[in-house]
C-alpha cells in the first residue's frame, strides 16, 4: 500500500515537472506520435473552393490599410525623436541672404 501511494506521488512530481519545463522552455516544441495527429486538412487543401467574397476581402484590405496608418500615426506621435523625412525639391532651398559670399549690409 505504501508502496503503491509512492510510486503515484513520484509519477505525479515527475508529471509537474515536465509541465513546468514545458512552461519554462516553449522553444523546445511539441512532439507527437499519436496518429489522430496527422490528419488530413480539408480547409486549406490546394482544391478546397474559395468561400470568401469579394466584398468581404475589400472590406478587409481597407481595415488593414486604416490599422496601418493609425500604428504610423502612433509610431508618430510616441517616438518624434525620429524626426521627418522629406525628398521635395523645394526642401532644400538656397539661403542668399546668409551665404558667405552676401554682400554685408548696415542697419
């Protein structure tokens, strides 16, 4: 009896740790053998028939762009030390007033 009552309180400890590795180390990965495990997926199959609509799919795609430019905005607005970029020609301008080559005027 004693016996038996140990043996489960040691399989149970060596249960919790595995669980607890598993926890602690996710990169590890899981490994299967059981054959329910590879069964076949009729859903994303090369010939599974497309069941999503037209409109669904442009619905989805101006959703993505919005969310994109609200994440840039936040981007923005959370980091501007980033500063601003610009490639207008008219940005870089020529200063004639404060050239080395100005005439000195007097006040």
């Amino acid at each position: 009896e004693f016996a038996d009552e140990r043996a489960e309180v040691l399989a149970e400890a060596a249960a919790l740790k595995k669980l607890a590795t598993d926890f602690l180390h996710p990169e590890v990965g899981v490994t299967s053998t059981d054959g329910a495990c590879f069964g076949r997926n009729y859903f994303n199959r090369a010939s599974a028939p497309d069941v999503e609509d037209i409109e669904l799919a442009d619905e989805r795609a101006a959703v993505l762009a919005e969310a994109d430019a609200l994440k840039k905005l936040a981007v923005d607005y959370l980091h501007p030390e980033v500063g601003v970029t610009s490639t207008d020609g008219a940005c870089f301008g020529r200063n004639y007033f404060n050239r080395a080559s100005a005439p000195d005027t007097e006040d």
